[in-house]
C-alpha cells in the first residue's frame, strides 16, 4: 500500500509541476511573445530571402490557357 501512495504522490506532483509551467505559459502569454519576437522574425527572413521567379518576365503566350467552357456543368 506504501508504494502506491509513493507512486500516487509522484504523479500528483508531476501533474502539479506540469499544470505549474502550463499556467505560467499562458498567464505571461509566453507562446505569443516567443511567436512574436523569435519565431516571426525567423520566418520572415528564411521567406523573404527566398529566390522566386520573377512573373512579370514572362511572355503573355507562355502563361497558362485556361479554358472557361471545359468544367462549366454540375454533376456531369
């Protein structure tokens, strides 16, 4: 019986220390400033530096036809 109330009281507390740091995560809003100062920052300059083609450059003739009549009916 001594080592099942060991092993309930070591759960309890894992649970506590876990409901500890979930509880000071969201009352700081800690998710949200690591958002906005860490990740945010990262994305925009992986994606911002991205090379990408310029479709200004293309000819007229070489975008894609699209045909308005091909998918015009419901259900058949």
């Amino acid at each position: 019986m001594k080592t099942f109330i060991k092993v309930l009281l070591k759960i309890l507390g894992i649970c506590a220390a876990i409901y500890g740091a979930l509880f000071a995560v969201f009352y700081w809003d800690l998710d949200g400033k690591f958002m906005y100062y860490i990740w945010e920052p990262l994305m925009v300059k992986r994606f911002d530096n991205m090379k990408r083609d310029d479709n200004t450059q293309l000819p007229y003739m070489m975008k894609d036809s699209v045909s308005p009549d091909e998918y015009t009916e419901i259900g058949g």
